[in-house]
C-alpha cells in the first residue's frame, strides 16, 4: 500500500486537494455544496494520482540513477513499470472524465489539459532544458482553477488570480529544491537551472526575484472582493518573510539557505490559503 502511495505521490495529491478546494470556497458566493466540493476532490484526486504514476513510468530510469529517487516502487523493481502505467492511464482517465460529467465540461477539459502539459511537456522537457520549471509550474497552478470553475462555470478573474498565485509560489519552493539536490540532478540527466549554473548567482536572483512578484499578485484576491483586510495584511507579510529567505538564498546560496527557503515555501502557502478561506467567510 505505501508504495501505490508512493507512486501517486500521496502528500502531493493531497495538496493538490487543498488548493482546489480553496477555489472551490472561494468561488461559492453562498453556502458550500458538500456534494458539489465532494465530487470534484474525487475528480481531481484521481486525476492527480494518475499523472503523478504515469510521471514516474515515464522517469523510471532517470529515478533509479537518483539518490532521492532509487528507492521509488517502480525503479527499484516493487511495482512493475506495465503496472504502474496501467494504473496511471485509468486514473488519469477516471479523473478527468469524472469531471467533465460530475462536475462540468470546462473543469473536466481543464483536468485533461493538466495532465497532457504534466505529461506530454513538461516530463519530456525535463533532460532537455532548465526552462522545465517554468512549464512545469503551469499545471501546478490549475488545480485551485479546476476549483473555481467547478463553483462558477468559467474562469474569470478570480481563477486567474488564484494561478497566478500558485504559479509564482512554486518558482522558489522549486528552485530551492534543485539548489539542494543540483548533483542529485545532473546525475540523473536533468539539466536544472543549479546544474547548468553551478555558481548559484542566476538561481538566487530568480528565486528572489519570483519571491518579490509574488507579494503584489498575492493581494490580488483582496482587491477582486475575494476576501478583506485581515488576508491583505497577512499575506503582505508572509510575503516579505517570504522574500527575505529568497533574498538570504541569493546573497548566500548554500545548502542552508535553501533549504530554509524550502521550509519558507511550504509554510507560507498552507497559512496564506487558510488565511483567504477564513477571511472569505468572515467576509
């Protein structure tokens, strides 16, 4: 059971969860449909499920020459890679067919277009060039939209918002965990920004500079009536706390410093998106 949990990445579907729920809440003017909420997390957990097993299909062999990865089900031979790609392609499938019919057609597309770019771009893109961590941020940053049009049947301005937020979010919490892994990487073929610019200087400076967008878009839901003052406060100085591990990883760049830029990331989003959910129904 651990390593079918393993192979569809558990605590990053569960993730994945959270901030489709959060668009879910946020685009609900009223009381929450529990039924609605329910049957979308069912949709967006398989789907998430399945692109992270059919992910690791694809990156068995680069996964067996990582330190980090060789333990994984599939290289290290617990899970056969006709299994895992099997269990991939039906989840995958269930996910996002569950969405178009028990949800909506737009959430249900939006669903497949999460898994094609996770699957068919930004996996093979990742041996090819550092520019990965940019694709790889766009079907990162739709799950709280799939939320949102779930509850509101279109995008609109609060589901951009809300991938904006999620977009730059991932930038530094990435790059901070290439930093940390760089020879890790490159012996797995993946040429990460750290591997082709061993230095750290480009790496520091973008993360910081992620980090610095990211503070004037997170207070875009306060300015879309998304939620008030006590989210706009909070998320202005999570975001300089934020900042400021960015900036210490780009003055510094050693191991330290990103990795307490790793720890700043995935405190600062649970908090920021408590903080929009709570202040929404406070609102």
């Amino acid at each position: 059971m651990n390593d079918w949990l393993v192979l569809t990445k558990a605590r990053i579907t569960a993730l994945v969860l959270v901030t489709a729920a959060t668009g879910y809440v946020l685009g609900t003017p009223g009381r929450i449909d529990a039924t609605g909420l329910l049957a979308l997390l069912l949709g967006v957990g398989m789907a998430s499920a399945g692109a992270a097993a059919l992910n690791q299909f694809c990156e068995r062999e680069a996964d067996g020459r990582m330190r980090r990865t060789a333990s994984r089900p599939v290289p290290a031979g617990r899970i056969s890679p006709r299994d895992a790609l099997a269990a991939g392609c039906l989840l995958s499938a269930a996910g996002v067919a569950w969405l178009a019919i028990a949800v909506n057609p737009l959430t249900g597309f939006l669903g497949l277009l999460t898994v094609v770019l996770y699957i068919a771009v930004y996996t093979p893109l990742k041996p090819r060039t550092p520019f990965n961590t940019l694709v790889g941020a766009i079907p990162g940053a739709i799950p709280p939209v799939l939320g949102w049009t779930a509850a509101t049947g279109s995008v609109g301005l609060g589901g951009w918002a809300l991938f904006s937020i999620l977009f730059l979010w991932q930038l530094p919490h990435f790059l901070a965990i290439a930093w940390m892994f760089k020879d890790d990487y490159a012996r797995g073929g993946f040429p990460m920004l750290p591997v082709v610019d061993p230095g750290g200087a480009s790496t520091g400076r973008q993360a910081a500079l992620y980090n610095l967008a990211l503070i004037p878009v997170s207070l875009t839901p306060t300015l879309l009536g998304l939620a008030g003052g006590i989210y706009f406060f909070g998320a202005l100085v999570l975001g300089v706390l934020f900042l400021a591990c960015g900036v210490a990883m780009a003055l510094d760049r050693g191991r330290g410093s990103a990795r307490r830029l790793l720890l700043a990331s995935v405190t600062y989003l649970p908090i920021l998106l408590v903080l929009l959910v709570l202040d929404r129904a406070a609102a």
